[in-house]
C-alpha cells in the first residue's frame, strides 16, 4: 500500500449554531480546510470524497455534500458508524489513496445536534443505537450508556469522582486557547463535584455538551504529497473495533474491548506502541471515559489511569498531553464531525501551529467511541513518514 | 360451593399505613399479576423470589389454572387487550381464557363465588389519587378435593344490585364525578343494600366500606382493610387467615353489595406486602410520544414478559433476549423459550436525574447478574426502592413492571426489586408468609 498524508485541514468552531444549517457548515469547513492547503488546493483536483454524518438534519448526506460544495462530478460515500464516524470516515478514506484508485480525496465529518427540539432530541437520539423492544424504552439517555461503565470502573478501581472532575478541570483549561472550542472558561474541581447530578456519577461537568460543526481534511498519496505542502503529516495506522451491542452482554465492564481493539490494529500497521505517542485526541464524551481509554489505549496500565490525571501526565506540559483542544468535554462534540476534528487538531500539533501547541510532538493519536460502547476507532498521525 | 385453595395480597411499596399509591411504573395488570403470583406462590406452585425454582412458571401452567377473571375499574386498555399480558405475568399458558371485567368488591365475590374449577381470580385497584392501591387473587381448585394446602369452600350468601351512583364516570370523561352526599350514600346506598341481604348472622368483615361503617355492620371488630375497590374483597377473605375463623364476607359499593360465607379460615395465603415508603417525588417532562415498533413488541412479547431467554438448542446457553446465533458455541440452529431465575444482583448501576420526557425522573438503571450460575445478565429499571439506593453487590427480585407508556400501548417488562436492607427478600411482609394444611 502506498503512504497516505493529510495535506489540509479545517473545522468550523464547534458550538450551538441555531443561525447555521448543516448545508452552511459543510461548505465553510471545507473552504477553511482549502485555505490552510500551503501549496494551496484546485478543488478539480479532489477525486473523491467521504462524509461522516451520524444524523441527518437536511436530507440527503452525500448529495449535500457535493452540492454544497461544488463537488458534483466525484463519488461520494457517506460512513455511519455511532460516535466513531470521523475516525472510520479518515480511515475508508485513507485505504483508497493507499490501495491507488485515487490520489487526492476529501474526508469530512459533521453533525448538527441542535436542530430539533431538546425534547425530541433524546428520543431520536435513543433510536439510533438501542434494541426498539428490550432497551428503547428504559430511558437509557446518552450519560446513562456511559455511567453503567464508569460506576462499575469506579467500583473496581481506586479511581474516584474528584478524578473524573480532574479530567473535566483539565480538558475545560486546556480549551481556553482554543478558537473552536465550545467551552472556553476554566472551572475548579469543587464546582465539577458540586454541579447538578445528570445521571449518577456524572454531574453536569462531566458531560459534553450538545454541538453542532463541522470538520475537513485533505489526503493525498505519497507521489502527489509535494503538490500540496513540504510539512505532510501521514497516516500511520488506522484501526476500528467492535464489540457485542447490548450492555448486559458485556462481560467486564471496565474496559472497553473496542478500544482495545481499534489501538491495537492501528499501532500494528503504525510499527508504534503507546509509548511513542507524544498528544493524544482521546473520547471523552464524558470524564470517566477518558480515564477508562487511558488504560485501553495503552497509556496507563489497568486501574493505574488515576495517576496519570492525578501527576499531570496528561496535562500539557505533562509527558502524554490528552485533549490540547479541550476535547469533546470543551471543544465540543458534534459526533460526526467530532473524530474529523481530533485528526484537525493533531494535524496542527504535528505542523507545531496549535492553539494550545504541544512542544516537539512528532507522533499522535485520536479516538473514538461510540454505538454507544461498541465500536471505536483509532487514528495514528505522525510527521514522521516511517 | 367453591373451593378457595389459596389467597395472594399484593401492597405496591409506595404510601403509608392509611393507603398505598401505585408506583409510576405499575397500573391495574402489573398490581394484579404481583397478587395472582403471590397467590400461586400460596398454593405452592411458583415462588416470587423463584430463586433456585426455575421450573415455577411451568408448574403453575400445569396445576389447571383454565380461566382468569381479572376485575378492576382502571383496565390499562379498553382497546387492544390486556389478557395476553395478564397471562404472560403471571406464568400461565396462552390457552388460558381470561374475562377482563369492570367492577368492584362485589362484583369480586360474585365472581368467586360463582366460579368454575379451575379458575384463577385476581382483583386489582389502581385509582385515581385520594384513594388506595393494591391487588389481591384468589385460586379456586380444579375440583372440590384438590389443593396442595387444603382448601375451603365459599358459598354465595345473597346479592342485591341497585343504583345510587354518588361516584360516576361515564366513558370520556377524566375523572370520577362525585355528588358529594356521604349520608345519602351510607343510608340509602349501602344501608338499604345490607338491610335487603337479609343476612341470618352478622358478617365478620366488611369490604368497600370505610372503617367506622365497616365496624357498625359487623360482628366483633372486623379487620382493617388496606384497599376499597375490587381488591378488598378478597384481602376481606385473606382476613380470615388471621382471624383463624370463617364467617360471613360483606363486600359492598354504593348501592349494591354481595354477602358470601366462607366455611373456615383460608389455609394458604402469600402477601406480598412491603413496608410502605413515603412516595417519591418525580418530574414529570412532556414531550412527543414514545416511539414503538409493534413487529418488535410482537417478536419480544413471550420472552419479554414471561421472563425467559432463549436457550441454545445445541449447546444450552442462554441468551437474553433470544437471539438467533448463540452467544457461545455460534450455532444458528434454533432456540428455546427457557424460565429464567427471578433474582440477582447489581453488577453495575446508574440514576438518572436530567429530565427525560415522557418518564418521570429520576429513576435508576441496573444490569443485574441473574442467580443460580445461569450466566444471564439484564439490564432493567429499578422499582420499588428509592432512586440511587441500589448499589452494586445488592440483591433483589425480578417483577413484571409497566416500564413505560409507548404511543399510548403500555410497555410491559421487568424491574429490580431490591431487597431490603433488613430482609431476606424484597416485598414479604413482616406478617411473613403463611401456608399449611387446614384440614
């Protein structure tokens, strides 16, 4: 296979654009994505393109796409796949440059969450990902799918809530520099552990808010990459993993096997390890989930994530930086677009030009978790062309 | 004369001393199934824990139970049927008949009174607010000898059917109407009604009636009961049990009343009574209706409310729900409808505070590992304890529950009844169960 590199990148700042629809999002990541090309980008170039959109609020994906877009003449292919849409999107995208059918394609990612009514929104959310006769009607809300599995880790290990409100004090300080993020003010773990419960053990902090967005990269093969920039960032593994669809059948629930999975696929086409990664996009749809991934992604061994929060690992200016755009929790998460901006984030911190930058990061790693626990996807960038 | 094997008394664990109150998530079927598994559970033929007794519900589907009368005023559907359900909760088979009747304490007893061997009849209140809740079922035996515990017989005293509706509700209307002329009521309505039994001896309880009525028509002091509606009747009879006596049944609704004898004390009652908690206060969010798929309700009815998985045909593991490739060996041969126990313990659980519309918050969640080493997990909603109490490692039982309200079709499925923290077993009385041979 040949080598794949992220030659743009783009994103729309993430927040609740109740003036902008998805057909106003789509456009303006990818004009964003086209400016920072250095070479710059002639769109006739683009051969094909892919869209990860979880919901959609318009229509038609993949027409909107093309029409929105200017991209009427090339294939366009939209991937679903729960919260992990925007790593897989990079990383079907990433297998056509490579296999050569095309050299120059367009993955993006988006989601507009805030186009229906709050109250309907659970309920539509809800049928995307639960079994209509057995789980549908327990009220099973998006935190909830979540907590089932931290309130068990939190059980087993000796990690507790003031650890889950580190995360959300760290992610929150972190978006602050950040110009896309949707939360940009710092708060102080007293008022994380004394926010209004949403379900138990998630308080308000700990959950990430509802988004809307959009995010653009450009890929292009190794042959081509010289057309575009001099600083390439490449793709050096790609990994996706799954795992039984319904909680009850989840036998340990304090781990992700998804995760495990996804990472261990990837850091086996990378020829990397844990080890190697410098800053990390990391799920945190919610606090405990980090910690949890931490352990999966082989950051941390099992149980021990507590202390990579608690010393500062992930901190940046830490060892292993987890979540410099302030990460799901305060960037944001409109899940399509959501995996699509980590690997914009990453392209950013790999080119030294991040808002909140990483020193000397050279290897990087973004991750998904979605459906709501059963798929994840993992993405490793470096500047490095290995 | 019939012959009354066994009583069963279910109490929701919501309310006080003075009257309980149907939880959010329970209605006239799931109150009646509680008491008809309770009374089942009398008779020795299922057992609500169902601990290691795994073989219960197809006992109780064996020991001739031909014909449920379910009588209550607050039928969960009036279109769309509640039998298939009633069946499925309480563990009896599918050919079952069941007569789902409008009616109250005496329209109880004339249904026992008259009914066939075999028959199965299970009363239950779920009112409007202001007035108690709970159920309670009595099971006639297939023939006048039989009756693992004894049985006695009742006997229909006298009936008088007449017309005073101080408390109306014609069909449209939401809610009771009431004329509001309690003299009226208790000299005309039910004073003429017991003055026309004619009755040769006193009675020795009176149902339908408050306490001070109740006590001037009897003989001696006669038991409180904890309901007015259809279900006071037979927690009327259950009454007996601890009076260690028979006499004569009164049960009476405003202007009519029915008077049988009962020729002892009834041997084997269960009552399902938990300690009464004061009820929760929940938010109520409105919001669009839930969605239902019917061919999905259609596919999970059996497992779902019967309480069973899907047992392998080729290797025996059991799957919940059912699912057409087996979760260990991979076989697609097929499955079974297998019984599955009714009590575990948290694995794992979470309360939901933010509100959710169309469900009244909070309310907990929990997967619970299923006991005796059967390797089944379900995840279920928490009843009957306060939300955020049930933390992993506490044990409870499994009940039928109406989980929510779907389109306007009540979603029927089971729930955690944690333990409580004193005792062995959620939902026993501290009365405790009695059963043992009468004669």
């Amino acid at each position: 296979m040949r080598r794949v590199a992220v030659v743009g990148a783009g994103m729309t700042a993430f927040g609740e654009h109740f003036g902008l629809g998805i057909k106003d999002l789509v456009p303006m990541a990818v004009s964003e994505m086209a400016t920072h090309v250095d070479k710059g980008l002639d769109r006739a170039d683009i051969q094909a393109a892919w869209f990860g959109e979880l919901t959609t609020t318009d229509g038609f994906p993949t027409g909107i796409l093309a029409d929105t877009c200017g991209l009427l003449d090339i294939p366009v292919t939209r991937v679903e796949n729960a919260c992990a849409t925007g790593n897989d999107a990079v990383r079907n995208a990433m297998f056509a440059v490579a296999s050569g059918a095309f050299d120059v394609v367009l993955v993006v990612g988006a989601d507009k969450v805030r186009e229906s009514s709050a109250r309907a929104t659970f309920w539509e959310w809800a049928g995307l990902t639960r079994d209509m006769a057995w789980d549908y009607p327990l009220g099973l809300v998006a935190p909830a799918n979540f907590a089932l599995h931290v309130a068990r880790y939190l059980h087993e290990s000796p990690a507790t809530r003031e650890h889950l409100a580190m995360v959300a004090v760290k992610n929150h300080r972190h978006a602050v520099p950040n110009p896309k993020a949707q939360l940009r003010y710092e708060i102080t773990v007293e008022q994380a552990l004394n926010a209004p419960v949403v379900v138990e053990p998630f308080r308000l902090f700990d959950c990430t808010p509802q988004s809307d967005g959009a995010a653009a990269l450009l890929l292009v093969g190794e042959d081509v990459v010289d057309r575009y920039t001099d600083r390439p960032v490449w793709v050096r593994g790609v990994g996706l993993g799954l795992d039984r669809v319904m909680h009850q059948h989840k036998r340990d629930m304090t781990t992700f096997p998804p995760t495990v999975k996804a990472a261990r696929a990837a850091y086996a086409m990378a020829g990397l390890g844990p080890a190697d990664i410098d800053v990390a996009e990391v799920h945190d749809c919610f606090t405990g989930v980090e910690l949890i991934s931490y352990e999966d992604l082989g950051f941390a061994e099992r149980f021990g994530a507590y202390k990579l929060i608690e010393d500062g690992t992930t901190t940046v200016g830490g060892s292993k930086p987890v979540n410099p755009s302030g990460g799901l929790k305060a960037k944001g998460h409109p899940p399509g677009a959501t995996g699509v901006a980590q690997c914009v984030e990453l392209f950013e911190q790999l080119r030294g030009e991040a808002a909140n930058q990483v020193d000397g990061a050279r290897t990087a790693l973004a991750h998904n978790i979605g459906g709501p626990t059963a798929v994840s996807a993992v993405t490793i960038l470096s500047s490095d062309r290995g | 004369m019939v012959a009354l094997v066994a009583l069963g008394t279910y109490l929701p664990p919501w309310g006080s001393a003075r009257g309980r109150v149907a939880g959010p998530d329970e209605d006239a079927l799931t109150l009646g199934v509680a008491a008809a598994r309770a009374a089942l559970a009398a008779a020795g033929l299922a057992s609500p824990a169902g601990t290691a007794d795994l073989e219960a519900v197809e006992t109780a589907a064996a020991v001739g139970v031909r014909r449920v009368v379910f009588v209550t005023r607050e039928l969960p559907l009036l279109v769309g049927g509640n039998a298939a359900a009633l069946l499925a909760g309480i563990g009896l088979a599918a050919d079952v008949a069941v007569v789902e009747q409008v009616g109250g304490a005496p329209a109880v007893l004339d249904a026992l009174a008259g009914a066939a061997p075999g028959t199965l009849v299970v009363a239950a209140d779920a009112p409007q607010a202001g007035q108690p809740a709970g159920a309670a079922a009595a099971l006639v035996g297939p023939d006048d000898t039989a009756g693992p515990a004894g049985w006695v017989g009742v006997e229909l005293v006298g009936r008088v059917v007449r017309s005073l509706p101080v408390h109306s509700q014609a069909v449209g209307e939401p809610a009771i109407r009431d004329y509001s002329d309690a003299r009226l009521e208790r000299e005309r309505g039910v004073g003429v009604a017991v003055e026309r039994l004619e009755l040769a001896e006193k009675p020795v309880v009176a149902a339908g009636l408050a306490a001070k009525q109740a006590a001037a028509l009897c003989a001696g002091s006669p038991p409180a009961l904890p309901t007015l509606g259809a279900s006071s009747a037979l927690f009327a009879i259950a009454a007996l049990h601890e009076l260690g006596s028979g006499g004569v049944v009164l049960a009476a609704e405003q202007a009519s009343a029915t008077a049988v004898r009962v020729d002892g004390p009834p041997a084997a009652v269960r009552r399902d009574e938990p300690a009464p908690l004061a009820p929760e206060k929940v938010t109520r969010t409105p919001g669009p209706d839930i969605a239902i798929s019917l061919p999905a309700y259609e596919r999970a009815f059996d497992a779902k409310l019967r309480w069973e998985a899907g047992r392998c045909d080729a290797c025996g593991t059991l799957a919940l729900p059912p699912r057409r490739r087996c979760l260990a060996c991979g076989s697609e041969a097929g499955w079974t409808l297998a019984p599955l126990p009714r009590s575990g313990e948290v694995y794992t659980a979470v309360t939901v505070h933010v509100p959710v519309p169309g469900m009244p918050t909070p309310y907990s969640l929990a997967i619970v590992e299923l006991d005796g080493g059967v390797d089944v997990r379900a995840l279920v909603k928490v009843t009957g304890a306060r939300p955020g109490s049930a933390r992993i490692g506490d044990r409870g039982r499994l009940v039928l529950r109406r989980v929510a309200v779907r389109s306007g079709v009540p979603d029927y499925g089971y729930a955690l009844f944690p333990d409580t923290p004193a005792g062995s077993v959620a939902g026993e009385a501290a009365t405790g169960t009695t059963e043992g041979a009468a004669r």
